[in-house]
C-alpha cells in the first residue's frame, strides 16, 4: 500500500485495455487519413501505443464508436464550396465572427477582432509555431488523433487586463460527405483579462463523417472568461470535443453546453484548478430526439485550496435517443477547502430512450464540501395536469415544463442573444410554437 | 457509548495475536499447493460429492482458467499468486465440545470484552449457531425445533448429501461461475459453507446465525452459501464475525447466493471484521466476496453490512428484482482505517414492473485509508415504474484519507424514477468541540459523531447484532483523528 | 471563583481580546455587554478552551486552577459550562445518550461510578421539567431540527444536568421569543446558588430583566470599559454604545 502524496488515478495504473480488432480499425483510420493529409508530426507510434476504444474502455462504456469504422473508404478532404456564405447564426448578435467551413478558414465570411492587446487569428495564419502543441496530455486515442492532424483552428491570445468589447463567435459549419475534420483552439487569457466566447457547430442535412474539436484554454489569475457552447448540427455526424481548461489563482470560468441537435455527440470537458480561489461552473443541457445521442463527460480537478465548482447538467431525452452523463470531481491532496457541487437531472419522455450516468467523486482531502445529485424521471404528471386543467394544451405544458427544467442552464448562458436563438431552435426542432409565449407568460 | 479498556482490545483485533488457524497435524492431509483438476478433482472425492458437482466445478475451473483478476476497482494490491495456495486442507483433529467452556478461552475472552457472552446470545435472542466445520454440539441445539418447521440450516457439504436435489436446482442460479473471475474459482474450490432453507409459508422464528465460527476450512477460503426461501417465507440471516476473527489466510473469495421465491423475505445481515493489517499495511486479508440475491414476485431481499475489517474489501452484495413489486435493499457502513483499502456498494437490476430499490452507503475514511462507494442501478425496458432511492455519504477524518463515489445509474425505461444524491463532508469540528465542552473526551465524541451518522443503517441490524457493530465502529477508529 | 487577568487572544494574525480583567465571585451573575464585533464571543469560547482562538497573554485562575492549561473536556468536567449561542446539531446522536455520556465523563472525573440507567431517566425527568423540555424533544437527534427557542432550552437542560460551578451564557437570548426567554430564564434563575457563578453575555438588555446581575461591564474593542450594576444595563438600553465609545474612551 502506497502512502497518499500523490493521488492514485487508476486508469493510469492500468494496463491499457487493447481489443484487437478495434485497434487494427482504428489504425487503419489513422493511416487513411495519414496518406491524404499533413498531419502535425505526432508520431504515428504514439497514437498507434494508445488503446483505440472500445466498449470495455470506462470512458468509452456508453459511447458507441463503431460509427468511426463504419465507412471503408478514405475520409474525405471536404472544402469550402462558397466561401462568405455562412451567415451569422445569431441573429442580430454584434459580435466577431470566426468561421470555419468543413475544418478550413472561412476569410471571408470571418470579422475578426481589432483590438488593442488581442491577438486573434487563424493558426495556419499565424506567426506562430503552429505545431508547438506540447506533449500529448491525454491518454484518449480520439484526442490524440486530434493531435496529429489538427493543423486548423483558432489561435486567440488576449493580452493582461484587456477587455474584449464584443464577444467572440466561433463558428464550426460542415457539410457534405464522409468528412474527417480536425480542429484546434489554443486560447490564452492573460492575467485580469475578459473575454466571453461562443462555439456554434452547425452542419448541413447531408453531412455525414467525422468533426473533431479541441479546445486548449489557460485562464491566468483573475481572468473572467465565459463559453456558451452550442451545438445544433443536422446530417449525421460524429462530433467529438474536448476541452481542457486550466485556470490559474482567482480567475473565473463558466461554460455552458447546449446541444439542440446532434446525431452523435460526444463532450469531454475538463478543468483543472490550479491555483488558489477559483470559480468555476459548468452547466449544460441535452434534448436528444429520434436516434441522436448526446454524451457529457465532465472532470473537475480540484489541485488548489479554497476553490469553488458548481456543476449542472440537465437531459430530456425523446424517442430512441439515448444519453450519457459522466461528472468526476476530483480533489487532491491539499485542496482543501474545497467546494464542488454537481447536479444531473435527467427526463425519459418516451419508452426507448435511454440515460446511463456516473456521477463520481474522488476525494483526497478532508476539509470540503462535496455534493452531487443525480435523479431520472419523468414529467411531472402532477404538474402538466395543473396546467392543462388550466386550460393549457399538453404540447405548451410539456413545453413549459421542459423550460422549467433547463431554464436554471439557459439563464446561465452568458451572451443573451445566444440564450434566445438556442430557445427558438428547441422550440423549432420540437414543435413547441408556443414556446416564446410561454416564456412571456410565465 | 462508553467504551472503556478499548486499547486492549485493539491489540486483540489488530495485535500479534493472530495466530490462530491450521496447525501441525494437519500437514499430512494437505494437498499441495497449486491449483489443477486433480486438485479439484481431490477436493470433490474428499467430500464424497456426487458426479455432477464435480463436473460443476471441473466447468467452473475451466471458465476461471480463460478468466483476467478485475483491474476496474479502486484498489491498488498484490494480486494473489494462485498457484502457491493450497486448495484443500481437512480439518483439523476435532475435538468434542460439550459446553461453552470448552471454547477456546482467548476468544471467549475478546468476546467478553465485546461485551457478548454466547450464553447471553444465545439466551437473549435465540440466535441459532451454526459451527459448520466442527459439528460442535453446542450449535446444533436449536436443529431441532427448525427441523420441526421443515427448515433446513445445515453445512454445504451436508446439504449436497442430504438434499441434493435442492443444492442442484440452486445452486449457481444467482451467481453463475463464470460471472466474475472471483466466482469461478469459488465454484471450482470450494470447500464449505452453509445451505438454508426456509419452506413455504414459513417464518423462521429466530435468526439464523453463522455467528462465531472458528477457523477451520468453513471459513476457509472459498466459502459458498445458499439460502433459499419459499413462497412467502421469511428468515433473517446473520453471518460474520462481531469478534475479530483470527485467519491466516490472505485470500477469501466467497460466493453467497440468495433466493427469494414469491412473496418472500430474506434479511440478510453481516458484521464484517477480518484482520485488517497493520497500521503499516502489512499482512490482512483480502475480502473479495461475490453476494447476490434474486427477488421473485412480491418478494424482498434487504442487504446490511457493517465493514470494518480486511486489508482489501471488494464486495458488492446486490439484487436481481426479477419479479413484479420486488424489493431490494442495501445498507452499509464501511469504515476503512490505516491502510485499508474498500471498494464496495451494490447493484440494483430492476427487470420486473414496480420494483423498489433503496441504497443507504455510509463510508467512512480514516487514517491513510481509501474508501469506494461503487454501485450500479440499471432499469431494463421491462421495468416499468421502477424506483430507486440512492444516498451515499462519506465522512473523512483525516487528510491522507480518502472517499469517493462510482455511482452507476443506467435506465432504459421512461416510467422509472431514480435519485441519487451523495454527499462528501469531514468530521465535524463544531461537533467535536460541542462535546469536549459536555466533558465528552475526543474519542467518545468520535464514537458518538460516527455512530449517530451510521445510525440508519446500525438501525436496520437486529437488536443485538447493532450493538456490538457499535463498539466495532468505535475500536475501529480509535485514535482515527489526524 | 474565576479570575480573569489581562486576558489577550486572537484568531489568526487578527487581535481579538485586548488585556481583559474580570473578577466572578462564587454565586454571583455578571453580564458583559456590548457592541457586535467587541469580543464577547471570543470571550466565552476561549474560555470553553475552543482551539480556533489563540490565547497571545493573560491567565484565567478557576478555582485554584490554570484554567487556559485545561483541555475544552477537562474545563467541562471540572464544572465549567458553556450555553452556546448557535448550539450544534449532531444527526443520529439522541440527546439522551449524549448527556449520558456527558454525565457519565464527569462522574469518572469525580471518582464517582457510572450513573444506573433508573437514575439517570429519573435526573433527566426531574431537570426536564425546569424548562419545559418534552420527551420528545429528549428522544431525538441533538439539536437535530429543533426551533431554535428548542435548542436554548436544551442548553439550560444540559445545563441542569451537568451542575457546573459556573456558566457561560453566549447570547442566549439570541432568537427567542418573550415566552422561551421567560422559560430560559426561570430554568437559569432555579439553578441560581451561592455557590454557582454565571456569565450572561448579551446584547440586550431584555434577558436581563429576567435574569438579574449583580453587576454588568461594557466590552468594547477587547477590554472592559465600564462596570457598573443592573441600572448600567437599561442606561446602554436607552442610550445605546456609542455614548460609551465617546464619553469614556475619548
């Protein structure tokens, strides 16, 4: 038996767990898409160590990957059929606009920010050793396969004490077929800096393959930065993502995840604490219909004394839909002082939807506070019979309901346009038209 | 409670004094170390088992032989090396036992200071003893008047002689050998263990105990038990080691299989206190236990648990709620001190409409110790209206321990409702404080703070049984605060 | 009985008590008033012995005793009480068996055997009634969801049953209505005795129309600035603090 210095992460104990034939489709994957593209220089060794996933993989448990290996052919190398025709999918929103069509940047349909001690471009633009991405962090194959052929994305750097007037949409659009597109953000808050960020993935009906995102985000001490994240992608994609935000002493950050509509999605967002006195949130919400899937993992690292998390995650799933939550807080050795809340309440509205969720604690020090809570049920049948005794129609209440259910993660969006935009496309995709009245009247 | 002399007592329970166990002469009926079908094939000739078990076990060990030892748990061990053990030993030379007094006096002694005399046990409670391996005749007095209900409480092996026809039709139906890599060598080895059951209708009127067993191959190893209770049946089962039980062994992996028929009943309670180790970790046992329960119609299986004990503690007593508006439930305190290691929960499998299941975990992380809340509750399609509470708080009293939570909650049915809530919080320094200000000193305020938040599930053990899990939760955590 | 000299504490880098001086003779009642923030928590839980404050100078003398050398169970054993002002709750801990083993601890403290079980309910009945505590209340978890009028007079039941030689009250007037203040006060009052000494630390002067001192002193900033008799109390009543802080500190 070890003494307790440094935490024991299990998974990295362990043998990595290999099943032959994933692992011959994954590499056949990795050298399809190494014959047709330059990839980034990570070796193929180093991906080809990583065990490819499978169902036996703890991360991967719920997360069917058999999608990835389903297409034989060579992915293809999708571009920008009209470039500028990406139009803004906010409405009205006065922000800058970064965007990406199929994994290439969109020049023309970007507005980029000017601004004194912003630095914002994309990374084939840049002056910057673009492949200077560190060692590889994650032991996940699906990351490191980012990696190695992430050579597009965003490079933003906001300089110390600079307030960014405007916020800062990024924009994945992807279209036709049998796509592979990788993206990679490296973001750098400076010290007191503010920025607020969107993430809006669209996709056309027809679009079919895979999108990989991953996001580098270092917050310095005492930045406020918040992420609205949307994700309301139609075809039938894979769409994976990955986050690792590391925050310095005092700084703040808040990310919100809706996905409105996703065939396949899979959220791996991850913090880490390290320094003293940090707030972090992370809400999301999930409403999956028909056969999409939507997977939230989530892992809050508590590294440093006196910090605060607070986590949400909020699922209605619909027909054959299917949904995973995986929350881990973790607290070190000496974080203490620790608080880390984290709440997944979860609807299953029809007889095949699914929910399968893993809210986890791991704790190694005494002096905290750490709660969770998950709960699966259903619509308030009480409730949506006080409405329609009311005179409310059952569409509107359920309507109601679902606003009521989400609406603590909705508020929390930071850019009020986006909150309104990700309200009218639920209310779209589910038939609610009453959904704005609704919300007027209640 | 007051709890005096308790130092004392700790020796007892983790002291030097644990060498009791397999003595000289029963070297020349040992088996060789090493585990191989003529091993197996020894065992099963030795227990003058029938042809079908040994074929039973012969498929188990084939099973087991294809089979990987988990490395998904939150433990970090040496793995056991299974061919250096020796899978069967006979008992040693019995001798017959008339009274009580002729139990050996140090165990009487610590259970004394235990505060239970087997005379009062068995007086107070009419617990029923059952001192499998010996045939001792102080436990099989109460044979009598269970055998006046048609119950049968008697050894596995003789329950494979006497009423094989049930052994055959039970036996593996919960725990199939190759469920776990545990399982399959239970099936394969085992040597004893306990066969109940309880007929139709019939409510067993007092608990049925394994209460104080000494070591000798019934608590061996591999030790496997079946309780099978009939259509609308109730029985309340005890099992374990309220007195620290002294055993050599390094590895036990027991298989306990319960059946709840229509309408029935089982409680099924366990007070866990295997040699832990040192404070240094060193030596203990390693408690790797496959528990299960399937509930029928109507019927109810309540799991408790009081952990205290083992090195390595990886047991997950769960239910299989296979018929309509069964019940299953677990509740469980484990505490783990020093270098103790435990992973350990439940799962709840609803397959039949309405059932319930409720899951208390109350852990408890002293010294340098880990302490894992794993459990799983899955809804299938088929379970229609099914419920689930769930409530898993640790406590930790010291900053090189540590707590944490697997839940797993998978549902695949819209009517099912499922809560979880789960909660991680240090002792209560305002707490200790308000007592040292009563004149309570540190370590019975220690005791009262932990005892009250285990109190739900102290309270769902029976009377007797909870009052000395008590004073084990007490020994256990002494001079815990860091 | 209690001899408190140029008391000084503090809680991390932060000075708290200034040099306090106090004087309790046996049977007597003293009040310490005074604004918030002056100390007169700090006060009674360094006299409790809570490890949170540290004592930088001074000695309190209790009966004979270095009372600042004693552990917080020591000091309680040897009949110091503390009436909290926010008393704890401990879920699963029946009142009943937690008083038992208070009862108990300073029974071995005195030489005295454990208390038989008839006693001691018979005690418990007998000190019950002295503040209308029901059985109810004496059957549940310790503090657990008690009003908290419930957990004041739970304090002066403790109180009761432990027979201290002198007790700290910490605002314990704090959240009660006229009808549970009469009740605490009664239950104080009943246990008055020439040889029991009381501390009764308040803002208000309300708790001291039922429980009467023998002399009152104004805490400000760590240190007694005025003592003076009951009378001293209605004039802060009228008058408030500041006059206090003006008149006799400038």
């Amino acid at each position: 038996m070890t003494g307790t210095a440094e935490p024991i992460v299990m998974d990295l104990k362990r043998a990595p767990n290999v099943h032959a034939a994933t692992q011959a489709k994954g590499e056949a994957l990795r050298a399809a898409l190494a014959a047709q593209r330059t990839g980034t220089g990570l070796a193929a060794e180093q991906l080809d160590a990583l065990p490819v996933p499978h169902r036996r993989v703890e991360r991967w448990k719920h997360t069917p990957v058999a999608g990835f290996w389903s297409t034989p052919e060579a992915p293809s190398v999708q571009t920008i059929e009209a470039a500028g025709s990406e139009a803004c999918p906010v409405p009205g929103l006065h922000a800058y606009r970064m965007v990406f069509v199929n994994g290439t940047f969109d020049a023309k349909a970007s507005d980029l920010p000017v601004h004194n001690g912003v630095r914002c471009e994309p990374i084939s633009m840049s002056d910057a050793d673009a492949g200077s991405q560190g060692p590889l962090e994650s032991t996940d194959w699906f990351a490191a396969l980012n990696q190695a052929f992430a050579t597009e994305g965003m490079k933003l750097h906001v300089a110390k004490g600079v307030i960014l007037d405007r916020p800062l949409l990024v924009h994945h659009h992807t279209s036709g077929e049998n796509n592979a597109n990788f993206m990679r953000h490296d973001i750098h808050i400076e010290a007191n800096a503010q920025v607020e960020l969107i993430h809006w993935s669209t996709a056309s009906d027809s679009s079919t393959g895979m999108v990989n995102i991953m996001t580098h985000m270092s917050v310095e001490s005492g930045a406020v930065v918040a992420l609205d994240k949307v994700q309301d992608e139609a075809g039938s994609l894979q769409h994976l993502a990955f986050e690792q935000i590391n925050q310095a002493q005092s700084s703040q950050v808040r990310v919100h995840t809706g996905t409105i509509q996703g065939n396949w999605v899979r959220n791996d967002l991850n913090f880490r604490l390290n320094g003293e006195g940090c707030e972090t949130v992370l809400n999301g919400f999930f409403l999956p219909k028909g056969k999409e899937f939507v997977d939230n993992h989530t892992t809050v690292d508590h590294r440093a004394a006196h910090c605060n998390s607070s986590e949400q995650y909020q699922g209605i799933l619909y027909g054959t839909s299917s949904g995973v939550f995986n929350g881990k807080v973790f607290v070190r050795p000496h974080a203490q002082q620790t608080n880390a809340y984290q709440q997944n309440g979860n609807i299953l509205v029809t007889d095949k939807a699914t929910i399968n969720a893993k809210p986890e604690l791991e704790i190694y020090a005494d002096d905290v506070k750490c709660s969770h809570g998950c709960t699966i049920g259903q619509f308030d049948e009480e409730a949506l019979f006080y409405a329609r005794s009311r005179g409310i129609g059952e569409k509107e209440a359920k309507a109601m309901l679902v606003h009521a259910f989400i609406g603590d993660v909705l508020e929390g969006f930071a850019v009020a346009e986006v909150r309104m935009e990700v309200e009218h496309r639920l209310a779209i995709k589910h038939g609610w038209d009453t959904w704005n009245d609704t919300l007027e009247s209640a | 409670m007051a709890y005096d002399g308790n130092d004392k007592v700790l020796e007892e329970v983790t002291g030097k004094s644990y060498e009791f166990g397999f003595t000289t002469d029963i070297e020349s009926d040992k088996a060789p170390a090493g585990l191989n079908e003529d091993i197996i094939r020894l065992i099963s000739s030795k227990k003058e088992e029938p042809e079908w078990l040994l074929k039973w076990r012969l498929d188990a060990f084939a099973v087991w032989q294809k089979m990987k030892e988990p490395d998904w748990p939150h433990l970090q061990y040496q793995k056991p090396d299974y061919q250096a053990i020796s899978y069967y030993s006979a008992p040693k030379q019995k001798k017959q036992l008339n009274s009580l007094d002729e139990v050996d006096p140090e165990m009487r002694k610590t259970m004394d200071k235990l505060g239970i005399s087997m005379e009062e046990q068995k007086r107070l409670s009419g617990v029923a003893v059952d001192f499998v391996m010996d045939s001792v005749s102080v436990a099989t007095s109460f044979k009598e008047k269970l055998g006046e209900l048609g119950i049968i409480f008697c050894s596995m092996s003789d329950a494979v002689k006497e009423h094989p026809e049930l052994v055959q039709k039970y036996l593996g139906s919960v725990v199939p050998t190759k469920d776990n890599f545990f399982s399959a060598l239970n099936s394969a080895v085992f040597t004893d263990g306990s066969f109940c059951y309880i007929p139709k209708g019939v409510r067993c009127p007092m608990e049925l105990s394994t209460y104080f067993r000494i070591n000798e191959s019934g608590t061996g190893q591999f030790e496997r038990t079946l309780v099978v209770a009939d259509e609308s049946s109730y029985v309340s089962y005890l099992e374990g080691c309220t007195a620290p039980q002294r055993d050599e062994n390094q590895l036990h992996a027991a298989v306990v299989e319960l059946v709840a028929l229509d309408e029935s009943e089982i409680k099924y309670s366990t007070v866990q206190n295997w040699y832990p180790g040192d404070a240094e970790g060193k030596g203990g046992v390693f408690n790797f236990v496959t528990k299960r329960g399937i509930c029928h119609r109507r019927s109810k299986i309540s799991w408790t648990q009081v952990e205290t004990g083992s090195a390595v503690t990886w047991k997950y007593p769960s239910c299989i709620l296979k018929g309509d508006h069964s019940v299953g439930e677990f509740y469980s305190v484990a505490v783990t001190n020093n270098a103790q290691q435990a992973d350990t929960g439940t799962k709840m499998i609803h397959l039949g409409k309405n059932t319930h299941s409720t899951i208390i975990s109350k852990g408890i992380s002293a010294g340098k110790s880990h302490n894992s809340y794993r459990g799983l509750v899955q809804v299938m399609p088929s379970a229609d209206n099914a419920r689930n509470f769930s409530q898993c708080d640790s406590l930790l009293m010291t900053d090189t321990s540590g707590a944490h939570t697997f839940p797993y909650i998978e549902v695949k049915n819209p009517t099912a409702k499922v809560e979880h809530e789960a909660t991680t919080s240090k002792i209560g320094e305002d707490q200790i404080f308000y007592c040292l200000q009563r004149g309570i000193d540190e370590e019975q305020a220690i005791s009262l703070i932990v005892n009250g938040y285990a109190k739900e599930v102290l309270n769902q053990l029976p009377m007797e049984f909870a009052v000395e899990a008590q004073k084990l939760l007490s020994i256990s955590l002494e001079g815990s605060v860091g | 009985m209690v001899n408190i000299k140029e008391l000084q504490a503090s809680i991390g880098e932060t000075p708290i008590l200034k040099g306090l001086n106090l004087e309790i003779k046996p049977g007597e009642v003293h009040a310490i008033m005074g604004p918030n923030g002056s100390g007169k928590s700090t006060l009674a839980s360094v006299l409790a012995g809570r490890e949170d404050y540290e004592v930088t100078g001074g000695a309190v003398d209790f009966e004979g005793q270095d009372l600042l050398e004693m552990d917080a169970t020591e000091r309680a054993r040897s009949g110091l009480f503390l009436a909290f002002q926010y008393p704890v709750e401990i879920p699963g801990v029946s009142n009943i068996n937690f008083m038992r083993a208070a009862v108990n601890g300073k029974r071995e403290h005195d030489g005295l055997e454990p208390i038989k079980g008839k006693d001691f309910l018979n005690l418990v009945k007998e000190k019950a009634s002295l503040v209308e505590l029901d059985g109810r209340l004496r059957n549940r978890s310790v503090n657990e969801g008690f009003s908290g009028g419930e957990k004041k007079r739970n304090e002066i039941f403790q109180m009761a049953m432990l027979e201290p030689r002198f007790a700290v009250l910490d605002e314990t007037d704090s959240g009660l209505d006229i009808d549970a203040l009469r009740i605490v006060a009664n239950g104080v009052n009943a246990m008055r005795s020439p040889d029991r000494s009381f501390l009764v630390i308040t803002h208000y002067q309300r708790l001291l129309d039922y429980i009467v001192p023998d002399f009152v002193h104004v805490l400000v900033d760590g240190k007694i600035v005025l003592s003076g008799d009951k009378d001293l109390a209605l004039k802060l009543e009228e008058k408030g603090y500041d006059w206090i802080k003006e008149d006799v500190i400038a």
